[in-house]
C-alpha cells in the first residue's frame, strides 16, 4: 500500500527536478497550437523517464501511459495544458520569456510541470499499485475550438478508456500549499460575439447624408447591456461584457462600418441558446431603426464546466487527507471559462484550483505581465495529481 508520505517525500526529492522543468517552459512559451518545442521538450522528459507515449495528437498534444500491475484494472487521466498567452512579460525574472509579445500569463507551465512531476512520483511507483494512468499534454486551451476537444476527437481518452480524469489551474487569490474544490456547476460556458455594424460614412458636419455606424454601435452596446440585467432578475449567471470597439473614423470623418467584439457567458444550456437568438435580434432590431444593418456572429464556444460530484467529493476528501483540512477551501462559481470542460461532457471529472501566491504576499492576476507564482506550489500540484490518480484506481 503506498502511503501519503511516500508521495510527499518523491514529491521532495522531484522538487528541483520540476522546478527546472517549469522555468524552462516559462522561458520558452509559445501560443495555441503553436507548440512545437513545448512539446519536444515534454516528450525528452518523459523519454529520461522511460514512460512510452503518442505524440502528434493535433500537431503538438502528447498522451503518455504509465501502466502498473494488471494494467488493464482500471485507467485514470492527468490533464496538464500547455499553450502561452500573447503577452508582453514584465516580471523581471532571471528565467523570463525570451520569445517576445508571448508569457505563461496563465500558469500552463506550472500546469504541464505539475504533470512531469506527478509522472516521475507514479513511474516510480509503478510496481506498487494497478492499473494505469493516462498523461494528457494538451495544446490550444486559450483559443477555440479548445485543444481539449480536439484531443478528445482525436482519442486522446480511448486505449486504454479514461474511467475519470482530473485537472488542476493555478490560483494566485490562495496561497501556495492550498487547494480549492467545488462540487457540480462550476464555470460558464464562454461563447464570442463578432459584430459589423454598416452603416453610411462621410463628413461629419453633415449628419443628414450619413447613417452613423458608431450611434448604432453605441445603442447596441447599451442594449446588449440590458441582457445582464435580465439574466439576474431570472436569478440566472449571465455576462454580455463588449471588450473591442473599432471605427476607424476621424474628428471629422464617420467610418462606414464599426467593429465590435465581446464575450458572452452563463451556466444555463437553454438560457444560452435564448440568449443566443436576442442578441441577433437586438442587433437587427436596433439597425433596422436607425437605417443601417449589422452582421452578427456569434460564435458558440466551450461548455459550461460541471465536476462530477462524485468524484470530486473524494478528490477533495484525497486532498484533506494529503494536505490537511485546513488547507482544502471550498471554492465558489466562476465565470471564466475552461476547455477541461470537454472532457466532463465525456468522463467523471473534477477541475480544482492551486494556491500559487507567497504567504502575505499575493501575486497579480492571471492574463497579466507581472503574474508570477510561489513554485513551492509544485510540490502540492505533482504530490496530489499523484494521491488523487492513485487513489482513483483504487477506487471500485
């Protein structure tokens, strides 16, 4: 029987090993889909490790196995993904990006290191326990479709057949050392809204001969608006937040067209689609009124993230046995958005979040270019990926 101080005491001995691993895939970030020395380097740390894997998975996903005894019992999946941020870094660490314009903004390579860690603790252990455990290295998380749906499109979870899978996300409003669990419903599905609003340009003293695109603009965007109100009254989560606005006019010159762009997120399958339809109807209704027209897409995106409680009920109870109880919070619903959601549509899965700032001292947010993280949060990542993956295929 392996014990919790045996997965504590590899995850010590591992500690500088993913220390290096991590800074090297924080010096070297690159974007989504576009991870082709990530995912080298991922394949030359499983190889030192001698864990056979499948690579190529949409261009740059790895899936790994390491089997046990009677490896066929039973199979759990470890998700770690791995894409950057296009974002200028301003840490000042010795181990910055060197790729300009692009940052682990998002704590993936602590992520993707988490998983090499927890790889070396169970390869390690391998003649002690049964069963198998599925390493998924995932490209894409930050852009649509989500690399997690094409991973699974592409069998990432069959061959062995993933009974479960469990991911985890940096955290910097915790502290390293802690952990966070939240059972059922736990973030929104996030979908893209691209709008081209046209109406008719010219000078702009001569308001009568030009159907203004940004008046339409701005009615639309007060009317998108208006939906959030109307998701609280129905007590439904809803966010319409407009991030890009474009028209490329001057002080005396109405652009022909604006372009909007924003986000829409909620937690509701059928308010969505409604959703869906008012924000095309809003769009035609205001451009009709005013003479213009607008070409509305909406593009539907990740699904909302619901952990199986199941499964979750005994991972946080893993975590209270590994760390403590003291340092496993329960977490609330979340309006970010997360492809790990794919595969709970396929499997039982369980998405928690990793305390990364310093004691008394909380990093920035994440997608910034200062975020940084207290790295002893590896050893709580690599040590409960391992706990959680072990004790799952104990599990009947």
């Amino acid at each position: 029987m392996i014990s919790k101080s045996q997965i504590l005491q590899l995850a010590e001995s591992n500690f500088p090993k993913v220390v290096s691993q991590r800074r090297h895939l924080h010096q070297h970030p690159e974007l989504s889909f576009k991870e082709f020395k990530t995912s080298e380097f991922i394949t030359q740390q499983l190889d030192e490790l001698g864990i056979p894997y499948k690579k190529g998975y949409v261009k740059t996903g790895i899936v790994a196995h390491i089997e046990g005894n009677n490896p066929s019992k039973k199979t759990f999946a470890l998700r770690g993904d791995m894409d950057a941020l296009p974002i200028l870094e301003k840490t000042g660490l010795p181990f910055a990006s060197v790729n300009t314009g692009v940052m682990h903004a998002c704590g993936h390579d602590v992520h993707t290191s988490s998983v090499l860690g927890a790889a070396a603790i169970l390869n390690e252990l391998k003649d002690q326990f049964e069963g198998t455990v599925k390493l998924i290295f995932q490209p894409g998380e930050e852009v649509l479709p989500g690399g997690a749906s094409l991973m699974i499109k592409e069998g990432a979870l069959n061959n062995p057949q993933a009974m479960g899978i469990v991911g985890q996300h940096v955290y910097p409003q915790f502290e390293a050392g802690t952990v966070g669990f939240r059972k059922g419903m736990y973030m929104a599905s996030c979908d893209e809204l691209h709008l081209r609003v046209n109406g008719t340009g010219g000078h702009a003293a001569e308001p009568d001969r030009i159907t203004n695109p940004i008046i339409m603009a701005s009615k639309i965007i007060l009317e998108l608006n208006k939906l959030n109100d109307l998701g609280k009254a129905k007590n439904i989560p809803t966010i319409i937040s407009i991030g890009f606005v474009e028209g490329l006019g001057a002080t005396n010159v109405v652009p022909d067209q604006v372009y909007i762009q924003g986000t829409f997120r909620t937690m509701n399958e059928e308010w969505r689609a409604l959703i869906h339809d008012k924000i095309r109807s809003i769009c035609k209704t205001v451009a009709h009124e005013m003479g213009g027209d607008v070409d509305a897409n909406v593009i539907t995106g990740y699904p909302y993230l619901k952990n199986d409680i199941a499964l979750t009920t005994r991972a946080q109870s893993y975590a209270i046995d590994l760390l403590g109880k003291e340092n496993v919070i329960d977490l609330d619903l979340r309006m970010g958005g997360e492809d790990f959601s794919y595969y709970t549509q396929e499997i039982p899965g369980c998405f928690y979040r990793l305390g990364t700032s310093s004691p008394g001292n909380p990093s920035t947010g994440l997608h910034t270019s200062t975020f940084t993280v207290d790295e002893s949060a590896l050893k709580t990542g690599m040590a409960l990926l391992s706990w959680i993956a072990l004790q799952e295929l104990n599990h009947t």
